[in-house]
C-alpha cells in the first residue's frame, strides 16, 4: 500500500510516492511557466496546472499503479482562480506574490479597521489575500466576476476535476479567502465589503475529510486503478509542518521552513489575535489538524536571494561546477565559514513583513571585500531575520522554543544548519525526509483511510531526525553581538526606505 501525494507549488507539481514507512518510493515533477501581464503581476494559467497534475500522477502511476490506496494534496495558498459552472477557468489564476492590489488592500484596511480585520483573519490587510485579488477583479474585470460560479484556490480546482464537489480545506480557507478563523465560517463582514456571498466560495471541511473513490473519468485520466481514496490536504507550508512532526503537543519546538520564503512556525489550541501579535505581523490560520491554529511569522525571501546571488554575481562559481560537474550551490557555499564578520546584509528584496517598503542592503562593504564575503553576509543577513522571527514567536508564547526543526532546500547545507543555531543559542534538528509538504499531505491520507490509526503512531512511524545542530558558544557570542547591530540597522533604515519610495 502506498499513498500518492501531490505537492502543488508556485512554479511546479511534484507527485510523491510515500510507502507506510514514510519513505519516498518514487516522485515525478513538472514545472510550469508563470505569467507576468505587468511589472509586479504574477499569473498561472489553471489548465497548465492541470496538465502538470496529470503529467506527474500517470508518471508515478505508471510504474507503481497497483500499490496507490489514496491521493492528498498540498498546495500553494493565497492564490484565487475564477471558476465557471462547467469548472473551467474564467481566466488565470493569480497568486500570492502577486502585488497588484495595493488599493483593494487599503479599502479593507480602511473601512473595517486593521484590528478588527485582523481579529476576524489572524492577519492584518494583505496583498497576499484572496478578498484583495477578488476586490480588484470586481474593479477592474467586470465581465470576470460576472462570469464566475466560484472563486477557488488552486486545490478546490484541482479536487473538481477529480470529479469532486468544489470542497476547500479549513486549513486553506482560512490562509487564502475571507473566512473568520475563530467562528470557523466565511466572514460576512468582508464578504459585504467585497460584494460576494457565501455561495461563491467552496464548502469548508477539514485537510483529513475522507471525500472518497476518485471520480471514474478523472481515474482514466490519470490512469490510476480504481478504488483510489481521496483526502482533502492542506496548504503546503502547514502541510509541512506536520510532515516534520510538529503538533500542539510539541510547543516548545518551531518549524523552520526554507525554500523561496522562510517561516517560523508552532501549533497552539488557541489562535493568537492580540495587538501585539498584529503590529509584529504574527499570523494565525487554521492548521490542517482540526482544532488547531498554527501562528506563524515569515520573511518573503530566503532562497530567493541566494538564487539572485547565484544569477547575478556568481558567473565564475557558475562555470567551476560547470567544469567540475557539480552543484552550482556547492561550490558558492565551500569556501564560506561563517564566524560572524563586519559585512551586513539586510534581506529585505522583496520587502518585510512589517514594512512593506524595506528594501535589501549591504553594507560595511570594502574594496577588500570578495563575492563569497558578500555571499556569506547575504546568507547571515537571511538568518539574522530568522532570529528575529523565532524571538517574535517566543515573545507571544507561553512555552520557550527550544529546538527549530528545519526543513526545506537550505537544509542540504551543514554549514547554513550550523549557522542557524549559533546565530539563534537555540537547537536544530533537521528531518529526514526533505519533502515535507508532500509528507504531511500523506500523513493526512494515512490517518483518514486507516493506514494508521491516530496521529501519534503515524508520526512516531514517520518522523525521523537526520542531524542536530547545536550553538558553538564562542561563535554564538560573535553572533549575539553582530545581531544588536543588525537590529540598529534595519531600524536606521527604516527612514531612508520611506525617502526612497517618495522620490
């Protein structure tokens, strides 16, 4: 028996084949090109996704189609496709990184409040958000919104075309549309604001909902054996954090999870809708275990800017691993020691969770100063911030963090793992298994279908921690030191990004 999950991302589907055990039996992976209609607009075309779907899944199914009991997603959240009766889509999908709505975020803002918003979504007014992207279409693409039946993320679509009813996580719904995390129901409030009712988003159920065989149509299509079980799932970044073992019985350890952004993640009973949590841009949402929340803090790059890094400034380290057959990473991180240094990075390229106009810096830079030093205070800078989140999360908590548990890309490198716990004086742990999302997605089939019988043993069966990491404390020391000055940075520059954006 083997559960087929599929991982929906931004720029590609994987489809992973878990065996009981939780290791990976096989996985096939599409990418798919963005849209970009305009600077700062991000797009996908829903039936490109579909193609990439199916694609992966008959990949997987074709050598191993006998062994799949049940099928779960994790997708990408934050993303809005405007669906018809039929299910096909009105137009592209527009997804979260997409910057377009900066006056439907403001209208929001404005007419019901920033705190009285935040304590009906566990976040305040954002782009990201679905009520922005569809508030903008009612604006700006009239003849769209009439056209549409529902407006579904990623996921619901994908569940149709398995011959389902247009069904959504609480998990997803709660990350990406106008819903009220703590009544768990659409929000009526937003949804009078952005002039939509309850009949045009999906049905709520929970990431675990047992929703049944897949449709017959959708089975040839895939060519899958009948009898398959579908699973709702989740949104990928929380479907990760259970794939790493993270619970509400586990509050003292945080998820870590790198890859385009990073996030600091734990699970509490209770979402985390103070003041205080909103003027840090601490996020709660609904986890895809029912009756939990999972309050999060995020900075929108992370491998994003070693891959801009790489792009940009590594051409000679780009053609060595061309010479040398290796991996462009590995040879931009060997000669890197990460002892703390007097270059800073800020990692703010795409802006920070509490400013939205901070920009990236570097500084203390010298005409001594090489690539790899500016590589090294890029990828400090990166860490730096992921401090300042894990300490934001300690300070609304009640229990202390002791451990990060990292997942994610950054993970394949030891000395980026090291410098997560000296700049922090807290633990890591790394998982075993690097596809997360996919895991926890097949935990939750796992769970719904009998394959276990609770939580606890599927975790206990599957979880497994591949390496620690532990603060080296003469370096911590350096670290501690070099962070104050970070803070004073980052805070000196807070002006001079608003100078720059009234040019």
């Amino acid at each position: 028996m083997a559960i087929l999950s599929v991982d929906i991302g931004t720029t590609g589907t994987k489809a992973v084949l878990f065996a009981e055990s939780g290791a990976i039996i096989t996985m096939a992976y599409q990418e798919y090109p963005l849209v970009y209609p305009k600077p700062g607009w991000a797009e996908v075309d829903a039936e490109i996704l579909w193609a990439a779907f199916r694609k992966t899944v008959r990949e997987v199914a074709k050598t191993h189609k006998k062994e799949i009991q049940a099928l779960c997603l994790s997708c990408m959240g934050q993303n809005i496709v405007p669906v018809r009766h039929d299910g096909t889509a009105v137009r592209n999908g527009i997804l979260a990184f997409d910057n377009r709505t900066s006056a439907e975020e403001a209208t929001l803002r404005e007419d019901i409040g920033e705190l009285a918003y935040f304590k009906i979504r566990g976040n305040q007014p954002n782009n990201l958000f679905g009520e922005s992207k569809i508030l903008w279409l009612k604006r700006n693409e009239p003849d769209t919104f009439r056209q549409t039946w529902k407006f579904m993320t990623f996921g619901d679509f994908i569940r149709t075309r398995l011959g389902f009813p247009a069904i959504i996580d609480y998990c997803m719904a709660s990350t990406s549309l106008p819903y009220d995390i703590s009544k768990g129901e659409y929000s009526e409030v937003i949804m009078k604001e952005i002039g939509v009712n309850r009949g045009m988003f999906s049905e709520p159920v929970p990431s675990d909902a047992l929703l049944g065989e897949i449709g017959p149509e959708a089975q040839r299509e895939l060519d899958l054996p009948q009898g398959v079980k579908v699973v709702t799932g989740g949104h990928d970044a929380i479907c990760g954090v259970l794939g790493a073992g993270i619970t509400d019985a586990t509050p003292q350890i945080v998820a870590d999870a790198t890859g385009t952004w990073e996030s600091m993640a734990y699970i509490r009973k209770k979402p985390v809708l103070t003041r205080q949590a909103m003027e840090t841009r601490t996020g709660s949402s609904c986890s895809v275990l029912t009756g939990t929340y999972i309050v999060i803090a995020a900075l929108r790059t992370c491998g994003t800017i070693v891959r801009w890094f790489r792009d940009e400034l590594a051409v000679a380290d780009r053609m060595q691993a061309g010479k040398d057959k290796a991996d462009v990473y590995d040879v931009m991180f060997a000669p890197l020691t990460f002892e703390g240094g007097t270059a800073f990075s800020i990692p703010y390229f795409a802006g920070s969770a509490i400013d939205p106009l901070a920009k990236g810096a570097f500084l203390g830079l010298t005409l001594g100063s090489t690539r790899q030093q500016m590589l090294q205070s890029a990828v400090e800078g990166i860490t730096h911030e992921m401090k300042v989140l894990v300490d934001r999360l300690e300070e609304l908590s009640d229990t202390p963090v002791e451990v990060l548990r990292a997942f994610g890309g950054p993970t394949k490198s030891p000395k980026w793992l090291q410098l997560k716990a000296d700049i922090s004086g807290k633990k890591v742990e790394v998982v075993q298994v690097e596809e997360a999302s996919a895991l926890g997605a097949a935990i939750l089939a796992g769970v719904a279908t009998g394959i276990y019988t609770s939580y606890d043993e599927a975790l206990g069966a599957i979880v497994k921690i591949k390496a620690v990491y532990s603060p080296r404390p003469e370096i911590h020391s350096v670290y501690q030191r070099q962070h104050e000055i970070y803070k004073q940075l980052v805070a000196a520059l807070t002006p001079v990004n608003q100078s720059l954006y009234n040019m």
